[in-house]
C-alpha cells in the first residue's frame, strides 16, 4: 500500500507542477492594507489572442474592452447597479513566448445597494484582446 500513495503523490506533484508551468501572471495589485490580487491566466488562453503591433489599432477596440469588463461585473457581481470607469491602459504580456500580446486594464468605480446602505469599491479587470476578461484572484499565501 505504500508503493499507491508514494505513486498518488508522484502523480499530484507532476500535475501541479505541470499545471504551475502553463500559468502567466499578468499583473498583481497591492491595496493599501497589504492585501494582494493577482491576475493570472493560462498560456493556452494567450496562445488564442491576436499579436497586435503598436502603429496600427488594436484588434479588439476600447470601447468592446469596456463594454465586456462592464458587462463581466455586472454578471459577477450583480448587486453592483452602478459601473463607471476610471482608468484604463494598455500593457504588454511580459512573457517572452507572447511578445505582441497586449490586455487592457480596466478599472472602475462600482456602487451598491447593500441592504439599504451605499457602498462603493475600486475594482479592475484585464481584458485580452480575444475579448476574453480575466479577473481577480486572491493568491494561496494571501494575508
């Protein structure tokens, strides 16, 4: 019985190492109380989004990148009943095997209704330029 679990750990291991390999960090934010929140997706998903050269326009415009973030939220999150935006900008993914692929960030001002009390946060997605919106993540480690 020793020789299975030795084997099931050998087989975990390699999994989520394998797994660990394929993940790209896109970026990670630090809030004012020290929490992290990363943003993370898989090489395979990069692998599907369109190069994009700086002297042309980018394959997935502005105003679809806001509209699908906007949109993300309001499905996420849907006690959120007001999305403005605050910021948005273009960065580059920094992994060499995905030169040319660029995401949005897209950050906004969301207002709810909690129970008859207002609240409002800061929140922000990425937005690749398949369309494909990748959103907060809070690491293992997180504090």
């Amino acid at each position: 019985m020793k020789i299975n679990t030795i084997a099931l750990f050998g087989v975990l291991f390699f999994a989520t190492q394998a797994f660990a390999g394929n993940v790209i960090q896109l970026t990670t934010h630090i809030d004012e109380h020290g929490k992290r929140t990363e943003f993370v997706t898989t090489k395979d998903v990069l692998a599907k989004c369109p190069t994009w050269k700086t002297d042309k326009e980018p394959p997935f415009p502005i105003h679809k990148a806001i509209d699908v973030a906007q949109q993300w939220i309001k499905k996420k999150y849907p006690k959120f009943t007001d999305i403005r935006i605050v910021a948005i900008s273009l960065s580059p993914i920094w992994e060499p095997d995905f030169q040319d692929r660029w995401y949005y960030s897209v950050t906004t001002s969301a207002a709810a209704d909690l129970d008859g009390v207002s609240a409002s946060s800061f929140f922000n997605v990425m937005v690749l330029m398949d369309g494909t919106v990748i959103g907060p993540t809070s690491p293992r480690n997180n504090e």
